[in-house]
C-alpha cells in the first residue's frame, strides 16, 4: 500500500471517529442531565463508548482496506479516562469481543489491547490529570499517553501490510490528541453545565441566609408528599420573641439565631422530612409517612433542641424558644388547606403561652405545653412582641 494511500486512509479514519464520538458525546449529554448518580453515569458512559466500538468497526469493514487505526482500542480509553473504572469494566468486554481473535501474538493483543489502553487511561484519570494546567493540556498529555499503546499494539496485530512506521506513528499521535482532546473538553464543557444548572437550580430553591428549602420549594415539596398516599404531617414554627431579639439586639444577631436555630431542626429531624424557611422567623417542617405519636415526638425533641440553643450577646445570656402547630395531611385535599389549619395551629399555641406545640387534628384540644409558658425576654406583650 502507497504512502497516499494510508494518508488518505488515516485522514478517513480520523474524520468518520470525530464525526461518530461527537454523536456520542451529544447523546450522553442528553442522558447526564437525568441527575442519574455517579456510578450510572460511569455504566452508561462505558456503555455509550461500547455501542460507538460497534458502529467504528462496521464503518472501518464497510470502507476500509488496508491501514486503520483500531477504534477499539481508542474507545475503551475515552471510556476508562472519562468515566471511570466502571466504565472500563462495561466498555473493555465489547472492545474485546468485537472482532475475532486467534491465540497467535496478533490475536492476544487484539483481545488484550482495549483492556490496555483503559488501564493507561486510568493511570492518566487517577495519576496524571490533577498535575497538569487547564483541561486542554490535560488532554493532550493524554493522547500522548495513548500513543505508544495504540501504536504497538496496532503493530503486533498488523498483518505486515502498513506504510512506514514513521507515518503510523505520526498519524497515530494525531489522531489520540485529537479525539482526546474534543471528546474531553466536550464532556468536560457539559459536566460544568451541569453544575453550573445544578447550582443555580439550588440557589432558586434554597434560602439565603440558612440554607435551608425556600418557600417555593417547600410548596413544592408539600405539593408533592400530598399527592401520595399515606400518613404526613406539616409542622409550622415560629420564633418566641423574635421581633424583641432584633430591636433590642440588632438583625446581625437575629441572623445568627435564625441560622443555628435552622441548623439544630435540620439535624434533629429525619432524613426524609424537608425543612423550609417560610419568611422572617418562621420554618415550615414537611414529614412525610409518619404517625401521630412519632410526628407529637419529633415536635417536642424540637421544642428542647431549640431550647438548648443559649447564645451570649452583650453580657447577656439569651435563651431561644419556639412555638409549633401541627396538621395532618388527611384532614384536606390541598396544599394551601394544610398550611392555613397548620397557622391556626400556631396561633394557638402562641395564645396559649408560647414554646409549645399544638397539633390540629379530630381532637381539637391536643397540645403539648409546658406547665409555665417560657419566655426569652420578659417584655410586655402589650408592646406587641
């Protein structure tokens, strides 16, 4: 075969595995946007790149004779260098057994060579990556990397008929930068997408100051945990006082309140209830599948959590106190419904001296109060705080 003859080749080879990865590339950008973990993500990719082993070989018999870089072995790197040891694990095995294979030298590295060049993706993945500059020279350190296997390997399983090592070598280069290079900076462009939709999604759902759920996600959240089935109830709570910490202490401290208050509920509550700051100084606690007796439980570890949040400020030593109402998800059809018999329920337990719980249910008079109402700041209640 002429040196015109594998240029050309080679020139086919590269343009129709760019063309076939670029495809690949924009379909797994469909599929990350799932939100599907880690591990899925790294099975999928495996997958995707094995798919793209099968369609580079049929393209390679259907067009080309004589010289070509194996596809296999590109693939299997890409998925290994981008996707993870899972990803090797699925893609490695298509790579393999894509093609047939003989117990001679040229059999065992067409067997072999896939699961090498992952190996050497790994390597860069795990070793590499983090000590080089910016992504492109990432890449490009690994197409470097891939050369030497891909050009042995293609060697011992050539059958004779190639052009002047010089060349294959040479075009061999070429090719793994390239296709590491656009194939990575278009994962890695899709990957900071992502995140970058992912943080901005947070912070439109999460509140500023606390970091708890905002409001629109616990009328979200709440709209959600009521259309199924089964036993869920919303706490709404409120800070004793809260107007009286903020005028007599200034709003940087009511913020630090608000914050180590948030935090303490967050920890105490279970891993599926939702906690949300409604506004000001009051939270919205969403807890789906549970009982009466659990749910009464839960709001009254509140109540001695909170309690226990004692905060020294100007010489003084400030106890922090909140009252709960509580309603049960079966007592109406909406979300709004829930929320107004919940207030009510706070109401109450404000009326009744402040750092309880009150829950609305068929048993109207259901409370839990401490015998002498507690109070943060002995300030009239005339003055309206």
């Amino acid at each position: 075969m002429g040196i015109n003859t594998a240029v050309s080749q080679l020139v086919v080879t590269i343009l129709q595995g760019v063309g076939l990865l670029a495809i690949i590339v924009v379909i797994f950008g469909f599929l990350r946007k799932l939100q599907l973990d880690s591990l899925k993500q790294s099975l999928l990719l495996g997958a995707m790149f094995g798919l793209s082993i099968l369609l580079l070989d049929v393209i390679s018999y259907a067009t080309m004779t004589g010289l070509h870089l194996n596809g296999r072995f590109m693939c299997v790197a890409l998925a290994a260098a981008f996707g993870g040891l899972p990803a090797l694990i699925v893609a490695a095995p298509i790579g393999a057994l894509s093609q047939s294979w003989s117990t001679d030298l040229a059999g065992l590295a067409n067997l072999f060579g896939p699961t090498l060049c992952g190996v050497v993706a790994l390597i860069w993945r795990w070793k590499i990556r983090s000590l080089t500059r910016g992504p492109v020279s990432a890449m490009i350190v690994l197409g470097l990397m891939l050369t030497v296997p891909l050009v042995v390997l293609h060697v011992v399983s050539s059958d004779g008929a190639h052009p002047p090592l010089l060349l294959l070598s040479g075009g061999a280069t070429i090719a793994a930068v390239l296709l590491t290079t656009m194939v990575g900076l278009s994962l890695e462009r899709q990957k900071d997408s992502l995140l970058r939709e992912q943080a901005l999604l947070k912070a439109s759902l999460r509140d500023s100051l606390t970091g708890l759920h905002n409001r629109r996600s616990f009328d979200a959240e709440l709209a959600r945990v009521l259309a199924r089935p089964g036993s869920h109830y919303l706490l709404y709570v409120d800070i004793d006082h809260f107007k009286a910490l903020n005028d007599r202490f200034g709003h940087v401290f009511g913020d630090v309140v608000l914050q180590k208050i948030a935090g303490a509920m967050s920890q105490s509550v279970r891993h599926d209830d939702i906690v949300a700051r409604i506004g000001g100084e009051e939270f919205g606690i969403i807890l789906p599948d549970i009982s009466r007796d659990a749910a009464q439980a839960l709001a009254e570890r509140l109540l001695a959590v909170v309690s226990a949040c004692n905060f020294d400020v100007a010489g003084e030593r400030v106890a922090i106190t909140v009252s709960i109402g509580a309603a049960h998800g079966q007592q109406v059809q909406t979300a709004n419904a829930l929320v107004g018999i919940a207030d009510a329920a706070l109401y109450e337990a404000k009326n009744l001296g402040r750092r309880c719980v009150v829950f609305s249910t068929d048993d109207p008079q259901a409370s839990t109060c401490p015998a002498e109402p507690i109070v943060n700041l002995h300030i009239a209640e005339e003055k309206g705080i």
